[in-house]
C-alpha cells in the first residue's frame, strides 16, 4: 500500500510540475486560450446553471459544512487520529493552494464568465484540489465505516463523478483555465497519498492503518476475561 501511495504521490507532482513549468506556452497556452473563448462565446445557459451546484459544493461553504460534519462524527467516536487525518487533507490542502496560486500569481480568463471572478489568482485550482483531496478524504472515512461492499462501490462512484464534476464546472464557468483544473486535480492526487502515506505511518510504522472496521473484528475477536467463559466450553 506504502508503495502504491508513494507511485501516486510522484504521478501528481510530476504532473503539477509539468503543468505549472508549461502552461504558459504553446500548445498549452494555446488550449487554455481557445477553450476559455469558447467557453464564453458558445458555452449553453443550461450547462452553466448545472455548473453552479457542483462548484458551490468545491468552494469553501460546502467544504466547510461537509468538514463540520464530519468532524462531529469523528469527535463522538473518539478518532482523534481520523480526525488529524481529515483537518490535514482538507485545511492543509487549500493552505498549500493558497500560497501556490501567490506564487503563480496567474490571472483568471478575462474573456467572459457565467459568475463573478474570485479575487483569488487561477493557478492551481482550489476547487479542483478540494475535489480530489478533501472529497477523496472523506470517502476514504466514510467507506472505512461501511459495512456493505456494494454500498462502498457506490460511495466511491459518486465520489469520483462529484470530485471531476468539481473541477470541471470551474471551466464551464469560465473562472479558470483548463491547466488551473489539471494542476489542481494532480496536486490534490498527490497531497490525499501524502496525507493517506503520514497516517498508515502514524499508526504502525510496520504495517498499514486498520480501518474501524477491521479494528471492531479485531475487538470482538478477543478471548474473554479470565473466569467468563462461553456456554460451549462448559462441562463438568
């Protein structure tokens, strides 16, 4: 698992680097331009209202009432540990975004957008990195307390379709550049393995992270107390 984690975590940077190193020249630029005026001359009113839902879902109120949310859920359990896991991929990742879209400093498309330009500069997109990196989290969380594999494929499914339908609205919406949305999906792959990496490590150096529910087998499996035994071990 350690070393699949580690493969995701090149894969994204390598990815993140290769963008943010070219997406100022052709063919990039070029694509990015093009996409962006198409975007605006010719994108459909019914596609753009569709993208309203999902990027408000990516933006800082639905990633803060979905982190409440689970931070409730993880406070009552007591899972300190899933909780660090949770506050590191989603408030570490958008803090990271933050200071990379200050050092990029790249404007937004200035040809037209369906809503008003965030102050915010383009390059990596936040939504985009949410869509990976806090959704993946919180998948990753929720799946862990399933019990039904049929209702994690489903989950999972959904999860995935959200995370690319959040990045993709902020290019129907013409706030961003197509390389802002890559960027952010390969930055937000490679901070949830970080993420995923620091904490199989945090609770066994030797081995991967039980999930809760591997750790209610594991529970349920010890041998009772001395001098309470079970009814088919009695005998004379």
């Amino acid at each position: 698992m350690r070393r699949s984690l580690a493969v995701l975590i090149v894969v994204g940077l390598t990815g993140f680097v290769a963008l943010a190193l070219a997406y100022e020249h052709d063919p990039l630029a070029a694509v990015d331009r093009e996409t962006a005026e198409w975007v605006a001359a010719s994108m459909p009113s019914w596609a753009e209202s569709l993208a309203r839902l999902p990027s408000w879902i990516g933006g800082w109120i639905g990633l803060t009432a979905l982190g409440i949310i689970m931070t409730v859920v993880l406070i009552r359990e007591r899972a300190w540990p899933d909780l660090m896991f949770l506050l590191m991929a989603f408030a570490g990742s958008q803090l990271v975004v933050a200071l990379l879209k200050a050092w990029f400093d790249r404007p937004r498309p200035d040809v037209g957008s369906a809503i008003a330009l965030p102050p915010s500069a383009a390059f990596p997109s936040g939504h985009a990195a949410a869509g990976v990196a806090s959704l993946g989290a919180a998948a990753i969380l929720a799946a862990e307390r399933l019990p039904s594999r049929r209702a994690r494929t489903w989950l999972w499914t959904v999860v995935v379709a959200g995370g690319f339908t959040v990045g993709l609205s902020r290019i129907v919406l013409n706030v961003h550049y197509v390389t802002d949305v890559l960027a952010g999906w390969c930055f937000g792959l490679a901070w949830l393995a970080a993420c995923l990496l620091l904490r199989s490590w945090r609770a066994d150096p030797g081995r991967g992270l039980p999930s809760p529910r591997d750790r209610r087998i594991r529970q349920a499996a010890r041998p009772a107390p001395g001098g309470d035994r079970g009814p088919a071990r009695l005998g004379p």
